[in-house]
C-alpha cells in the first residue's frame, strides 16, 4: 500500500525559505509522477509542481516557477518540495500527491490517486 507522509512545514517570515519532505513507501515509483499541492485557506486545492520519477523531468505552476524547485531522491524514495522567496501568499497546507501514470492532465488532482496527510506552511508578513 502507497503511503506518503509529508514533513517540513512551519512558520515563516516573509522572503523566508523552507524544504518540504514527501517520504514515499509502498511501491516502486520509476512509472510514477509526483505532485506538490497546495490548499491556501477558504480556497480549493492548486497544483504547485510535479516531477517524473523515472526522468525528473519538472512542472511548476506559473505562481511558484522560479522560487519553488521539486525534486526527487530515489535511494530516499523522497521528493522535495524547496521554496524561497516565500510570501504570505504562499500560506496553506501543502500536500504530496502521486500519480500511477505519467499522463493526463498532471495540474489536476483528480489525475493523482495518492495523498498525503498534508504540512502546514504559514507565511508571516
């Protein structure tokens, strides 16, 4: 059974940095894409960025390309979530997700079929 669990979250200051952590068990994750999501309070669950295990090949939503980076270490079996610049804007819960296809839509979390439980990141202004 798929686990991941997500850690590294926090509070920080604005212009701040923080290293989310998705440890993923259960599985063997070469076929998988890994997603970071992200639900900010009051709104719905956004995609922030998303890796192909097998290749690394990276998205990043238009929002956090260029202060967010994800990436993957495979003897870990952890994906990285490294976030600078950090604004209050960036406020939410964030959330590891993993995809059993490469495939589909990889912004929508309807094309994810694995969830963590989710890390608080606040932002302080």
């Amino acid at each position: 059974q798929v686990q991941l669990v997500e850690s590294g979250g926090g509070l920080v200051q604005a212009g701040g940095s923080l290293r989310l952590s998705c440890a993923a068990s259960g599985r063997t994750f070469s076929n998988y894409r890994m997603g970071w999501f992200r639900q900010p309070p009051g709104k719905e669950r956004e995609f922030a960025a998303a890796i192909r295990w097998g290749d690394g090949l990276t998205y990043y939503a238009d929002s956090v390309k260029g202060r967010f980076t994800i990436s993957r270490d495979n003897a870990k079996n952890t994906v990285y979530l490294q976030m600078h610049s950090l604004t209050p804007e960036d406020t939410a819960v964030y959330y590891c997700a993993a995809a059993r296809t490469t495939g589909g839509d990889i912004r929508s979390p309807r094309e994810y079929d694995y969830w963590g439980q989710g890390t608080q990141v606040t932002v302080s202004s």
